[in-house]
C-alpha cells in the first residue's frame, strides 16, 4: 500500500469569470470547490488508477473537514493529524480568455508539539504500508530538515520515500544519512541545487550533473521536462524517455500525476522501464484532463503503449 502525504492541504477555489474587473465587485456562479494540495492530488491519481492507498497529513477547522469529506466522497481512504488552527483555501479566478489569477492563503503555523506529534502519528502509519509519498511545500513552523526526517523514519521501517519537494527542503534530504528513494527536480531544481545553468537536451551535460556528490546515493532521479517527456537515473543507469504528441487541456498537476505513476510502478517493483513509462502516461493522461490531478484510466494502456524508452 501507498501512504501518500500532504502536510498542507488546501480546498481549491475555481472562479471562471469572463472578465475580472478591479475595484469592483465580480459575481461567480460557477464555483468548483476541491480537494487540492500536491499530494491530494497524488491520492487521486492513484485512486483511479486503483491502487489501495492511504492519505494523510495535516489538517484543522472546518476547511479541514471539508478535505476529509471531498476525500470521502471519492472513496479515497485517508487518516489525518489535527490541529486546532483551520487549513487554507487557494483560489484561483480563471479569466479573460486563459489568465488565471491565483490567491493562495499561507495556511497554518504547526506548532513544535503538533510537529512532533505528527512525526509519531506517521511514525504508526509508516508500519502499514510500503511505499510513502512526500510532496509539496512545507507548512510554516516546521523546519527545512522535516521531511529529511520523515525520509528517514521510512528508510529505517523499510519503506520506499518518493520526495517531491524543492528548494531548503529538498537540498536537507539530499545532504541527510538516510537518501529518499526518488526524487523528481525539474531543470530549475537542478540548476539551483548545482548553482549552475542546465541544458535538458544535452544528454552528457544531464548524466554528468546527474552525478554530481549532492545526489550520491538516491537510487532514482527523475526530471520530467513537459511535453520532452524525461531524462531518468536509477543507480547507474541513465534513460531518455519520449512521449507523443498529444492534445493538452490542462497540464496543471502533471508532475504530480507522473509521480503517482512511479509511486505505484515503485511499489509494486516494476522493471525501470515499466516505472518510467507507467509515470509518463499517468503525466501525459493528466495534461488531456481540464480537472487538475484527474486522469482517466481507460486510455492507460493505449497512451503507454506510444512512451518509447532507451537506455543512454
Ligand atoms: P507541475 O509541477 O506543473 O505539475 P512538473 O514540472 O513537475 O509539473 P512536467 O515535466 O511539466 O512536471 O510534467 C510531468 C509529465 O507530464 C511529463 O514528463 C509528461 O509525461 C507529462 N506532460 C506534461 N506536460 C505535457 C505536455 N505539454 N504534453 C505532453 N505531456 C506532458
């Protein structure tokens, strides 16, 4: 099973106006209101791509329990820790023809004791499961290292850690004893974990940032690169992956639809080229999907079947 962690869920706000007018007052009818936060997005992804799964991470308020219950309506089995203080809302008005205007609350502050007492709490449910899933920023009031530590405690109960996360966090995970699993930098990320610029489509460039001493030690890093589709390593082995050309709706929560294809190739221990490819047609069924996070599971196996993947 996949325990799949959010630490700062949102309910995400969609406002579609013709056009955004300021300083004045705009009328929405139209109103979606989800689930949202990276690794919800995870859990859904997996969810319809049937895998068992186990949400978690914190939550508080009734913004809180309208999480838990978007979760419940989906059927997506969750167990979150609770805090007194009340989760976020992120907003994002979409209008005039394809702006899309985003608000988004900071959210809670954890405090040291509920920063604590969550570590035990996933401590408990790192012993039911097999795979963990660790995405997005940190909520304020934990420290840059919280999920170094939580990589650890899953290494040292035997369970794989997939670490999407970028900037102090990201660089306390690669810099700690106990190395995630896998992690997903995009070129950006690279770039600012090496200090110097990243040329994607130089394959000897990649393979030799790739190697560089701050990744010594995670077993699998992978850059997606949108529609370029990816540049993989698992120990020594270096992939280029492609994908076709296909019809985009909206890419919004791509990366994270690809991490839940390798969480659940991971998983259930899949050949590098199954994981690769099942992580590209998850991220690619994503894109055809105006929902964010959504995929549909009947063009799976079509849409994997066009991933081409070589060893480089
Ligand atoms: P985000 O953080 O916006 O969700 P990301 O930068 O982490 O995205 P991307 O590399 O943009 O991740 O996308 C992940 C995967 O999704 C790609 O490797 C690819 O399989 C698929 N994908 C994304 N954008 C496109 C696109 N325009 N066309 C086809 N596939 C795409």
């Amino acid at each position: 099973m996949i325990l799949t962690v959010t630490l700062n869920p949102a309910v995400d706000i969609s406002y579609p106006l013709q056009t955004l007018v300021i300083d004045d007052v705009n009328r929405v009818s139209d109103v979606s209101k989800t689930a949202g936060g990276k690794g919800l997005n995870v859990s859904r992804v997996l969810h319809l791509m049937q895998q068992t799964l186990l949400a978690t991470g914190i939550v508080g308020g009734h913004i809180g329990n309208f999480i838990k219950q978007k979760l419940d309506d989906d059927q997506i089995q969750h167990e979150f820790f609770e805090i007194q203080q009340e989760s976020r809302n992120a907003i994002a008005i979409l209008h005039d023809d394809g702006c899309q205007t985003e608000i988004l609350e900071a959210g809670p502050t954890i405090s040291a004791d509920d920063a604590q007492a969550f570590m035990q709490f996933y401590g408990q449910l790192l012993t039911k499961v097999s795979t963990v899933t660790l995405s997005g920023s940190l909520p304020k009031g934990l420290g840059a290292d919280y999920y170094a530590k939580m990589v650890e405690m899953a290494g040292n109960a035997g369970v794989k850690a997939i670490l999407d996360t970028s900037g102090a966090s990201l660089l306390a995970s690669l810099k700690a004893t106990v190395k995630p699993t896998l992690i997903k930098p995009n070129e950006t990320e690279i770039a600012q974990l090496l200090d110097q610029p990243i040329d994607v489509t130089d394959i000897d460039g990649l393979k030799t940032a790739l190697q560089a001493p701050i990744f010594a030690g995670v077993e699998w890093i992978v850059v997606s690169m949108g529609a370029a589709g990816a540049f993989a390593k698992h120990n020594d082995h270096f992939y280029r992956v492609s994908i076709p050309k296909i019809h985009v709706e909206n890419p919004v929560g791509s990366g994270d639809s690809t991490l839940a294809g390798l969480a659940m190739a991971i998983d259930t221990n899949e050949s590098d080229e199954v994981i690769l490819k099942t992580g590209m047609t998850t991220g690619m069924l994503n894109t055809m999907e105006k929902q964010t996070g959504f995929v549909n599971p009947e063009l799976f196996k079509p849409y994997f079947a066009k991933v081409t993947f070589k060893e480089v």
